[in-house]
C-alpha cells in the first residue's frame, strides 16, 4: 500500500512537471496557422478551429463559409495571399488576453486586383477543455469595408467594337442599330399572322413558337426578328398590323452588306464548345466574337475589354462603396486597304455568278478588292437569321456561302505569264525561239500513249513566246516546261512563293506545285507549264505573281491592313528588260490576241486569259473556270485577276473578259 502511494505520487509530480515544461501556445503561431487556412480557401476548418466565440455568436458557420465561397467564386478570385507581421519584441502572452496584429490581404478578381490593409485580433479564450487563441472576424476580411447586411454588386460595362474601316475612312462594319420588331400578344390578331410572316420572311410556326414561350404575358413585348436599320420602310408596314411595334436596338452593321461578305466576316455568339476555351480570355456566355472573315482574323484588335466594377450596396443607406474597377478598353479601329466602291463595283458585275475576284496594287502588294460571289448578307447573320433562310443558302449549289478568295484553283493558262518569267529568269527560254508547230495536237513522242497536248487556235505555224501568249498556245509552252526541265521549273515556281504560306495577315491558302511537291513524269511537266496539271493558287497570289512582272520583277507582299509596311515578297525574278517584253506582249494579247473583247476606251489594258478544265482524265467531259489577268498600262497601280467557275457554256475564258471589261467601264 505505501508502494502504491509513493508511485501515485511520482506520478502526479512527473505530469505536473511535464505540464509546466509544455510551451503555452502563442497569438502569432495561432495566427499563422489561421493564415495558411485562409490562403488555402479552408473556409469550414477557419470557422470551426479558430473563430472566437462572439463570432460564432453573429454569424453562422452556414453564413460565413457560404459567403466566403459565393464571394470569392461571384468574383473570380484568385491569388489569395494574406500575410502579417509578427512582432519584433517577444511578448510575455500569457499575461495578456488579446493581441492585435497587421494583416495585409490581396487577391485578384475580374476587375482587377484588391489588396489591403486590415488590423486583426485574437482573443485569449476557453473552449471545451482548452485555452487558445481565438480571431475576432468581421466580414471586412472578405471585401474592404464590407459589412454585416451589405450586397456585394458586379457592374460590366461593355467594350465598343472596334469599327473596320476601307481605306477612305468607309466602314465595311461598325456599331450602328436595327430595328427589333416585336408583337405585344393581347393586341395582337391572329389573322395577320399569315400576313406577318410573309414579310418578315419567317414560318408563321416560328412566330407562334416565340408567342408561346414561358415568359410571355399578354401584355410584354415580345421581339419577333431584328432588321438593318436601312429597312425601314419594312419596318413601317410592319407596325401597321395591330400589336406590331418596333425599337431600335444596339447592333452590328455591315454597310456594303453582300458586296464584302466574305472579306468582313460577321460576329456572334460563341459555341457552348468555343466558350469553354475562351473563358480565360474574358469571354462570357453574352460574349460577341468575330466568326468569320476580318471580324474573326482581326478579332484580338476589334474586340476591346469589357470594364468591371465591384462594389458593395450598404443596408440602411444609399451608399455605393466601390471595392475594384477595370476601366473599359474600347476595341480598336483597323484600317483595310481596300477601296469599298472598287469591291462594289466589282461584286456587282460578278455577282450572279460563282466566282472570285482580287484586285492589288502591285508597287505596293495592297489588296483594293477581295470579292467572293455569291454571297450572302452578313447582317441577317447578325440580327438573326431564320433556319429556313439558312438551309437555303447552304443548300445553293453556287455555294454562297463559300469564301473563294483565300482558296487555290488551278490557273489554267494564267500560269504561262508565270511560266515564261521562269524560263526567261532561267535563261533556257529564248523569247525569239520559233517553234514549227502544226495541227492542234501534239505529243512528245509514243511513250505519251493516248495523251495529247491540245491547244486551240492552229493559225500559227511558226510560234514564238510574243505569239504563243496572244493566243494562249499550250502546245508552245508544254515544249517550253519539257525544255525547261522538272528541276529548272520546281526552283522557278518556288521563287515565285509557290509551296510557301502567302505573307499576309488575312490567312490564304498555299499555292502548290503538285499534290506532294514534285513532277516526276513527262506529261505532267508538260501539263503544269501552261497552267492544268496539279498546279493550284489562290487568285490573291494569281494577282500578286502578274504584280511581279508589273513591278518590274519585284513581287510584293500582299497586304489587307493600312498599317502594314510594304514589303517585297519576292525579288529579281526578271530583269526590267525582261520584264518590259513581257508587259508589250500582254498588251498585245489584248490588242492582237484573244483577249480583245477586253479593250477599254481611255484604257491600254494588257493581261492574260486562262481556261481550268476541271475534269478526271483527257476524253471526258467536265466544267471549266475562266480567268483573265488584266491591267491599265496608262495606270499600272491595280492589277485584277477574276475567276468565274462554270463558264462553258457561257464562253470560256471570254466571258470572264466581258464580266473584267464591264467593271472597267464603270470605273
């Protein structure tokens, strides 16, 4: 028995002394561990573990982490990094009851970053069975002055698009209005239904389905369709009907409307897809992107920066306290070189036909025209565009809504201009060089088997590069390419950009020499050297390439921005000599050749005509695109390269010389 006391005795001296021995904990370390909770966003454990018991008296464990996590997810934030200064002098804390620190917090949000400076206690205190530090919290450490009752608000003010402009200071888009008709349904009559959907265009289904929406009252306006602001007298005889009104409405214009579809593109509402990606860069569910055309390419200048402003509604007063702001970034104005009535005219002369058109200046490479036909309106686009509208452009068999400019054709005999700058530039073309060529077919010899070069005039007997380009002869320049050799024209056709991305900000596609880069048989040298074959470019690169032999040998690049410097592209690809024989026997394609239709009064145009036969092998039957490539040598500051598909039953390569020459007259 006295054993036992002696060791109860020790016992209780031992822990007695391991009691005293035990450091007592300390406001800073408590502190800290509260700040590495909350730069962790731990909101449950910050409450439970270590608010004060008045705290938890005036707030609710439900209030403050639901708060804190609405708060910070409303806002976006992130970065959160709270930090405090511990002091310099060790303090005897356990003779105090409360300790007061300064706590720096910062974070970033969608308007921006907040940081500021706050004072924090913690209070000496018992819970349960242990003494500790506890922090006496105030909803000022979730927003700077942010107290109990106050709403926390988001205002987002939106960027102004930035305008596209030509190089008149036109616009081709800008932020104009529409007028959003609508229908207030009590005075409505269901008896112009009929009527209403005759001119607007749309399914009387499609109009009932709007009516009928859950939201609807009799007596809400209920927008129906936007249209362009120049519709207006649509607008009036709309009004008419009972029930009928019409506001204007802040919206997207594209003045010139069909005539530059293609080259401005349009703007819309991102996919649910698209948004996912863009989400870090701004973009909301209400987001206006460009979706095709300038408006998509030139999207990280057009758009702008929305402005955003938290802020926080006080309970009992009219206050607004403004936690952070972001200032509104307004888009930016882009200036294209093209001249917006040169691409009107010119899309009014094609416009009934597939085709495409550019028209560059070659001293400079700017592009005054980029015109693709058919097309469509891209302000339906933008104000709504019924799906029955829809499927009637996507089911046109001329394609409308197909951009022709920035893809690559075949060049038909367009390509001999090129070809016969490579022989030249290569010394194996002897501009003088007559060649006996009789009939309309050749071949080189019997390993051609049934292959035939075909040529369509057999006028001339005796042919030389002036006369095989004043009637396009195929036949002279399948034995130009066979002279020439793979090797000499594969390095030609390279130094004029082919198998390279075009230089230009506004994407076009690569022209090719064949479809893996080499010509490895005979015929299909022969073929490539006047422009069938596997040879494709764009008509932009067509233009720029006949810009190079405008210029003097020097091909520039193309350019679509006014603040682009000019550059040269490609360079010597023929002497001046050279190249002035080759500008005397483009005219005279023109004042001798196959191409007089083209002759303008006033104008001394030169160019080159060219025939695509689109077909699977010689014999058959297929369609044909008809290009001509022309210029005033009175004005050498454009050179126009058109290409119409489907032409021959409207007369080849002649009927795109009669469209070029109709938009000469009218310039």
């Amino acid at each position: 028995m006295f054993r036992k006391v002696i060791l109860v005795c020790l016992f209780v001296t031992f822990s007695l002394l391991v009691a005293g021995c035990q450091e007592k904990p300390k406001p800073d370390d408590r502190l800290q561990e509260y700040v590495d909770l909350w730069n962790k966003e731990k909101f449950e454990s910050m409450f439970n573990d270590y608010l004060n018991s008045s705290t938890k008296d005036s707030f609710k464990k439900e209030d403050f982490v639901t708060r804190y996590k609405d708060i910070y997810e409303d806002l976006e934030v992130k970065d959160v990094k709270v930090t405090f200064k511990k002091p310099e002098k060790e303090a005897d804390w356990d003779k105090e009851t409360k300790a007061e620190f300064p706590l720096k917090i910062t974070f970033n949000t969608l308007a921006g970053n907040v940081s500021y400076d706050k004072e924090i206690t913690l209070t000496k205190e018992k819970q349960g069975e242990d003494e500790n530090w506890f922090v006496d919290w105030e909803p000022s450490f979730i927003l700077p002055e942010m107290e109990k009752g106050d709403k926390v608000g988001v205002e987002s003010i939106s960027a102004k698009r930035g305008d596209i402009l030509d190089r008149n200071q036109q616009p081709l888009a800008m932020n104009g209005e529409a007028f959003e008709l609508g229908i207030v349904p009590k005075e409505f009559n269901e008896s112009d239904l009929k009527k209403l959907s005759s001119l607007l265009d749309m399914s009387a289904e499609s109009i009932q389905g709007k009516l009928d929406q859950s939201w609807v009252k009799p007596e809400f306006f209920v927008p129906i369709k936007k249209i362009a602001i120049s519709e207006r007298p649509l607008a009036l005889e709309v009004i008419e009907l009972g029930g009928l009104y019409s506001k204007r409405v802040p919206a997207r214009e594209y003045p010139y409307g069909e005539a530059t579809a293609h080259l401005t593109g349009y703007i819309g509402k991102l996919t649910a897809e698209k948004l996912e990606k863009l989400k870090a860069e701004g973009y909301t569910a209400q987001s206006l992107m460009g979706l095709s055309g300038a408006e998509e390419v030139y999207e990280d200048q057009l758009k702008g920066k929305d402005g955003q402003r938290i802020y926080l509604k006080k309970e009992e007063s009219e206050e607004v306290v403004t936690v952070a702001e972001q200032a509104v970034e307004d888009g930016k104005n882009i200036t294209l070189t093209i001249d917006a009535e040169m691409q009107k005219k010119l899309y009014e002369q094609m416009k009934s036909e597939a085709g495409t058109a550019a028209a560059l200046n070659p001293q400079t490479g700017e592009a005054l025209a980029l015109v693709s036909t058919p097309a469509y309106d891209p302000n339906d686009f933008v104000l709504g565009m019924s799906s029955e509208k829809y499927k009637k452009l996507a089911d046109d068999p001329k394609k409308p809504l197909r951009n022709r400019f920035p893809i690559a054709y075949s060049p038909g005999s367009t390509m001999k201009g090129i070809t016969a700058s490579v022989g030249l530039k290569s010394g194996k073309l002897d501009p003088n060089k007559i060649y006996d060529i009789t009939g309309k077919k050749w071949q080189k010899d019997d390993s051609w088997g049934n292959y035939r070069v075909v040529r369509v005039f057999d006028n001339e007997s005796k042919v030389d590069l002036e006369s095989a380009l004043k009637f396009s002869d195929n036949i002279y320049f399948a034995r130009v390419g066979l002279e020439m050799g793979a090797d000499t024209f594969i390095a030609g056709l390279k130094d004029f950009g082919f198998g390279e991305e075009i230089p230009s900000s506004y994407p076009i596609y690569k022209s090719q020499i064949s479809n893996d880069g080499t010509i490895s048989k005979e015929v299909q040298l022969a073929d490539s050297a006047f422009g069938q074959g596997e040879v494709l470019m764009s008509i932009v690169h067509l233009a720029s390439a006949y810009g190079g032999i405008i210029n003097d040998g020097n091909m520039m690049q193309p350019r679509l921005l006014m603040d682009e410097e000019h550059e040269v592209w490609k360079e010597k690809l023929l002497t001046k000599e050279q190249a002035d024989m080759l500008k005397t026997d483009l005219r005279k394609v023109v004042t001798e050749g196959i191409a007089g239709k083209a002759s303008v009064k006033g104008k001394a145009i030169a160019g080159k005509t060219g025939t695509a036969e689109i077909k699977a092998e010689q014999g058959t039957t297929g369609t044909e695109n008809g290009l001509f490539v022309s210029y005033d040598q009175n004005d050498p500051t454009m050179v126009l390269a058109v290409l119409l598909e489907d032409v021959e039953e409207a007369g080849g390569s002649t009927h795109t010389v009669e469209v070029t020459k109709r938009f000469y007259d009218s310039w």
